[in-house]
C-alpha cells in the first residue's frame, strides 16, 4: 500500500499554511505521525489549529494543512 507524502516510518511532511504572520517557516513545515483532520501548533500563549486540505494527498510532496483557527491555553 502507498504512503502518500509519508516516509518508511509512516511520519507524513506536512505544510501549514496561513495563520500567525509571526509563526516561523520552520514550524510551517512538519512530521506527523498520522494523517489527521487537524494539526495543533502551541504559539503565543495559544493554539493554532490547522485543518487537513480535502483531497490533498499528495504522493511526491508534503500534504497542505491550512489555518482554522486559535484557541487560548486554559489555565
């Protein structure tokens, strides 16, 4: 069975997009575990949520989550 956009540990590249001007390009791209609806980025005392793109699953390339929203840390 194919691994789209994943490696032979099954981790899959992924590219966030939009959100936080200040969110580094670095954490723009990352390894996941699992292909999920959405991925959760700790920023500035919040959480940016990024939701999985329909359709997007690449086989030669990161797949592209983009911003939903942001939610606070409860404290």
């Amino acid at each position: 069975m194919d691994n789209p956009a994943g490696s032979a540990t099954g981790t899959f590249d992924v590219i966030l997009e939009g959100g936080p001007e200040l969110l580094p390009a670095d954490v723009r791209r990352q390894r996941v575990d699992s292909l999920t609806d959405t991925v959760k980025i700790c920023h500035h005392g919040g959480y940016e949520h990024f939701g999985r793109v329909d359709g997007e699953s690449p086989v030669d390339g990161p797949v592209l989550f983009r911003w939903i929203r942001r939610t606070r840390i409860a404290e």
